[in-house]
C-alpha cells in the first residue's frame, strides 16, 4: 500500500458476507439496521466488491467482521476469509479483526495467530451486540495483553447503535455496554494500547472528548454518522485538541464514503486539519508512514 498516493484511509468498515453468501447478523437485525441507516444499494458487497470500491476512489479502508456469536447465536464472518481477501487486495484493504471475549483463553490464542500467521493489524470490539462491558478484566483482560504487546489496535464500539434499532426491546441489546468511560479504565490499564473509539458517541460525546484528550492512546473515529450531525463540541475538538486524534470513517456499508466526504466538506474544519482527519492521522496510526 502506498498511502502517498491514497486521498484518504477509511478506518471503519464492514464485512458482513462470507464468500458463502451467509451475514453476520440475522435477518431481523440486518434488515432493521438497513431501514434505520437509511441504506441504498447493496447492504451485503463481499470483501472483492468492498476493495474494488475504493480502488475506484483511490481510498484504502480498515475492514473487519463483528464476533458475536455468544450473544446472537449468529456465526460472524471467518476473520481468516477476511484477512485473506484484505491480503489479495493489500494496495486498498487492511484487515482487523474481531474475537467474542466470551471465547476465553481460545480467544486469545486466536487473537495472537490471527496477527501472526494472517497480518491482522487491530480489532474490533462491539459491547453492545456482544454484550459485555469493556472494563471487565476477567472477561476481556488478556484478550487486550495480546493486542497491546503485538502492537496491535483495539477499536471499540462507543454510544448509540443502529443495530435493534427499532425491533422490539432493541432486539435485546442494551446501551449501556458503550459508554466510553469503560474503555478510559482500559486505557489507563493498558497505557500502551492504542485505541480507537468508534463513533460520535452519542448521548456521551463529551465523556469521548475527555477520555482522548486524557490518555495519549486513545482515538476519536468520525464513523457512522453523517457529518452534518456531527455535535459543535466534536467538530471543535477535531480543529484543536484533537486534531492530531481524530479519523476518517464511514461504517461503509451502512454509511458510504461518497455521502460522508460530501458532507464533511461542509464543516468549518480548518484547512490545515483537513488532510490530518482524511488520511495522515490514520496512516500514523497503521504503521502506513514514519511517525
């Protein structure tokens, strides 16, 4: 990958079909996040039609599948498949990956082969569908020991969800899982780990601003939300404090890049701030440049 030629790295995008054609979410949840999101087109493209898009827009994106199979009963896609395919396109994709803490110790040695002998370079975490809160060292402690001494990523899920939203009793998935100040204890628990929170962490953006500007770790991805929506004190961060923090995302393919750049082109965002969110602070990040 050459990030010099990129215009920008998406950090938050979605596998959600195995080559088999089977999703990681059942129908009822894929179809209600498919109406609350708003979605047109394919909600499903396989990781081969996923890299194709952004090599058309000279982007690369962080791609990865949500293990959550304890709580939903629903396997996710293999990380393996997707790695694989992110390494069959390695000039647009890099691969995370995503492990159910309530795996245990079979977890974590998944963890670690999965960045050894695949290349996974972070993982992704959702408290809300998997059902745990981040902070409980039992549950999730050793599984963060292997993220952070491979050098590796954590991005967690942070505020509201659009998965369950609007099924009965939000489909059983509850809130409170993703306030980001259960990850401020991992942060200051594992100093060393670099973290990405995901989202405008609606209703607790101002807990996410406090736990970035706080723990030299910790990221603010743009991920999921429309710019338009973005809250003020979000896009006043991003232009000052944070300005060194904060990352392009879409949640592709719920939210595609083409309508979140056109919309984030409408923010008072400081020139100079611009290209750090778009793409330099996220090849820092990855390992793409020298820091």
């Amino acid at each position: 990958m050459n990030s010099e030629e990129l215009v920008a790295i998406d950090v938050h995008t979605h596998a959600e079909v195995s080559s088999q054609g089977r999703s990681s979410l059942d129908d009822e949840l894929h179809d209600a996040s498919a109406a609350y999101f708003k979605v047109e087109g394919s909600r499903k493209p396989t990781v081969e039609e996923t890299a194709a898009y952004y090599r058309e827009r000279k982007m690369a994106a962080v791609i990865f599948t949500v293990d959550a199979q304890s709580a939903t009963g629903t396997p996710p896609v293999p990380n393996e498949e997707v790695a694989e395919a992110a390494a069959a396109n390695a000039d647009v994709l890099i691969p995370f990956a995503s492990i159910d803490p309530y795996r245990g110790r079979a977890g974590v040695r998944q963890a670690r082969r999965l960045v050894e002998e695949y290349g996974v370079k972070g993982f992704k975490f959702h408290p809300n569908i998997q059902g745990f809160f981040p902070n409980d060292r039992a549950l999730a402690y050793e599984l963060y020991e292997v993220i952070e001494e491979t050098g590796t990523i954590a991005l967690f899920h942070t505020g509201q969800t659009g998965i369950g939203a609007g099924v009965p009793g939000g489909g059983g998935i509850r809130l409170k899982y993703s306030n980001p100040l259960h990850v401020d204890d991992v942060a200051a628990d594992f100093p060393h780990l670099k973290i990405i929170l995901a989202h405008p962490s609606f209703p607790w953006q101002d807990e996410a601003l406090a736990v970035a500007t706080h723990k030299p770790g910790v990221h603010i991805d743009l991920s999921g939300w429309s710019p338009k929506y973005f809250p003020p004190q979000l896009v006043q961060y991003a232009n000052t404090l944070l300005k060194d923090k904060v990352l392009f995302g879409s949640d592709f393919p719920v939210l595609t890049p083409d309508r979140w750049l056109a919309d984030f082109a409408k923010l008072p965002v400081r020139d100079e701030v611009r290209p750090k969110i778009l793409k330099e602070n996220a090849a820092r990040l990855l390992g793409l440049t020298t820091p």
